[in-house]
C-alpha cells in the first residue's frame, strides 16, 4: 500500500509516480485521494498502469480529472480486475 493522499501532487509528480508505476512488481494498493493529478496526470497514470501488473487497487477520490478520463481507467481496469474506487 502506498498512501499519497493530501499531497497536492500535480501532473508532473505523478508523471514521476506514473514512470515508478510502469516498472514495480511489488505494490498492490495506490491511493492518490484528493491531489491535483488533473487530465494529464490521469494519462499518466493510464499509461503506466497497461504495464503494471500487480496493483489491485487504486483510490481516486477527488483528483480533479474529467469524467471521461474516469471511465477510460475504469475500462482498463475492469479488464486486468483492478479495483478503482472513485
């Protein structure tokens, strides 16, 4: 479990967290609660995690991102049966 929530991480930190994301083997739980992550970061995130292949869970409360970028990381989710809670 890594807790990053309230640690007003924009786009560029999760690009950084995106990149540690892409290449982990370990982690199983991501909550990015309320940050600033935006679009951008959500496209991060997306595509780290087509190459991530241990996180079950990942908690998106509040991250300022447009409905549609939701529901393209729940689409992919869905498939690898990662849990989103948003």
């Amino acid at each position: 479990m890594l807790g990053l929530r309230d640690n007003h991480i924009g786009p560029v930190g999760t690009q950084y967290l995106a990149y540690g994301l892409q290449h982990n083997r370990t982690l199983t739980t991501l909550d990015l609660r309320n940050n600033q992550i935006g679009d951008v970061g959500a496209q991060y995130v997306a595509d780290a995690l087509q190459h991530n292949t241990t996180l079950t869970t990942l908690i998106l409360y509040v991250i300022q991102i447009r409905e549609d970028f939701i529901r393209e990381i729940n689409k992919f989710l869905e498939r690898n049966k990662i849990e989103i809670k948003s």
